[in-house]
C-alpha cells in the first residue's frame, strides 16, 4: 500500500461513518497522511480526526474512534492505533489482498455466497407492518432478508413501517430484474428510477453495467480456463487494486448498514461502484499478446472471481438474477 493508497483507505473510512451516520460532515476531498513522526507508533499518520471534530461537535479522540473501527479491517492495513488528542497512526502489511480473497471464496461462489452475512443482530427481533403500495412491500421485503442474513429474528406483524416514496411496480413491462432495480436503487425516499432506460444495454444504465460486469468475470474464468490458468491468490504476487481490494472488504458493512437503516439502496450502490472498479480491472487480469501465463495472473483471475461473488451475492439480496452471459 502506497501513502496514495493509504489516503484513498482514510477517505474511504470517513465516507462510510458518514454514509452510516456516525459522523455528520461533508466529507473532504483528500485525506493527508505523512510518515510517522518521531515518538509516534507505526510507519503513517493523519490528523484528519482533529480536522473534522469541530464541524462533527464530536471529540477528536471520538471521531478518531469511529474511524478506527472502520479501518480495523481494511486490505493493506496491520494495524490502526489512536495517539495523542486523536491522532490516527497505521502501520502497514505487505498484503492482505489473499486473506480477504480467500476468505469471500470460501464463503461460496454465485448467489448462494455467505460472504457478508454474520451474527450481528443476533437477539434482534423487529416486526414489520405489512405495506400495501408496490414498492414499500418490495423495500420491506428486502430489509427483512437482510436482518435475517445477520442473525434478527425479522418478520411481519408488527408496527414498525419503512417510509418509502410510492412507485409501481412493473415486472410485466420491465422484467422482474429491471423492475426491482428501479425501485431498490435510489433511497426509499427518493424517486425511483425511470424503468426504460434500465431495458437499455448501455454504460450509462447502472443495472446493466452490474449485470455486465458479473458476466465479464464468468468469461475470465472460462478463458482462463483455456489458457491453463487457474484462479489462485499468490501472496507472493499481490495485486495493486486497491479501490477493488477496499470495495470488496467493506461488503459486509455495507449488508449490515443496509439492514439497520432499513437501506436497501446502500447494496445497491455498492455493487455499482464494484461493478466499475472491476470493469476497470478486468484489462489486467489475463495474459495481452506473447504475455505468458504467470502468478500474477492467477492471483488476479482469483481478485476478479472474488469480485464476481460479492456482484452476485448482492444482487441476490435485493432480488436480482446474475446471468452468466449478456
């Protein structure tokens, strides 16, 4: 990880605690970090705790805390320690890219991965009224499976009501997929999506560039395949994706804040700007021209199946198919 990287990590940190609504700040454009000074601990370190404490009306040392545990976990990272009135100090491994691949793909392949879920709501009961309008049913819905999918006992027959802005619901007209798209994408109280642009096969369509982005990992493996290639992550032979890397370690934070903010469109998002990170990196993953076979291509054909189970298993949260080919 280069101190580029690193910033990117940070930034990323603040924008999750404010997606999750731990911190309330407009989130900066560019994190600092510099080499650790002498007397502080690990190899960098950032002030950015101190910076945003004032328009937080938080302590340092507590935005410093809300950060910390969401770099806790973070690629690249050996560890994160708080000095001082809130000073972050991280201390960097060589890589962590074939632990956290290695870990999605254990959890299975597809949409039946286990990747994200966990036990986090364990002991959690909630109880829904049961909605009439389209799309409240649809939002609904889709927040019970992802309470379930960390351990709360979810279900209907309660009080409690997810707010949403009205929409139909037109599978008929739309498909099923392009339909739940539509009204899953945008924030419950936000206008959905127009559902025709979403039957367009082109960049500018969000859903199709998901779906696409899922199918270009499942012709990888194939062509892969062909070449003798197989997916394997070889921590001698780390692969520099960090944008990617970042995405796909923050998976389970993302199904989890979805859940308890009743946010099905955060998943949404996220396997969006999966989806481009990894559209961004597949040019890399096979063999160009007379390039021979090597390591580094089996670790990134396994980076991109990683990739492609985390697409899947978020779309099969909100309802969605992940076709092989498009």
């Amino acid at each position: 990880m280069t101190p580029a990287d690193l910033s990117l990590t940070v930034l990323h940190a603040v924008r999750r605690a404010v997606d999750d609504g731990a911190l309330r700040v407009d989130v900066p454009p560019r994190v600092k970090v510099e080499r650790a000074r002498p007397g502080g601990t690990g190899e960098y370190a950032s002030n950015i705790a101190l910076t945003l404490a004032r328009p937080a009306g938080r302590s340092a040392l507590d935005v410093a805390g809300i950060l910390e545990e969401r770099l806790r976990d973070a690629p690249g990272l050996r560890g994160v320690e708080i000095t001082g009135p809130g000073f972050l100090n991280f201390t960097l491994r060589r890589d962590a890219g074939g632990e956290l691949v290695r870990e999605i793909l254990a959890a299975g392949t597809g949409q039946g991965s286990a990747y994200g879920s966990g036990s986090a709501l364990a002991g959690t009961t909630v109880r829904f009224a049961s909605p009439a309008e389209p799309r409240a049913v649809l939002v609904t819905e889709t927040v019970v499976r992802l309470l379930r999918a960390h351990g709360a006992d979810a279900g209907f027959g309660g009080a409690e009501r997810i707010h949403v802005r009205p929409g139909a619901y037109e599978p008929d007209a739309l498909g099923v997929d392009a339909a739940r798209w539509a009204l899953l994408r945008s924030a419950p109280q936000d206008r959905p999506l127009d559902g025709p642009p979403l039957l367009v096969q082109h960049e500018r369509n969000s859903l199709f560039r998901v779906r696409y982005a899922y199918s270009r990992v499942r012709r990888l493996l194939v062509n892969g395949a062909q070449l003798g290639i197989t997916p394997f992550y070889e921590d001698e032979t780390p692969v520099d994706a960090p944008a990617l890397l970042g995405l796909l370690g923050d998976h389970p934070a993302v199904l989890l804040a979805a859940a308890r903010h009743r946010a099905p469109d955060r998943v949404a998002r996220h396997v969006e700007a999966t989806a481009d990170a990894l559209l961004a990196f597949q040019h890399t993953v096979l063999p160009l021209g007379d390039e021979k076979p090597s390591a580094a291509h089996r670790s990134r054909l396994a980076l991109a199946e990683a990739a492609g189970t985390v697409l899947a298993g978020g779309l099969s949260v909100l309802g969605i198919s992940a076709p092989d080919r498009i």
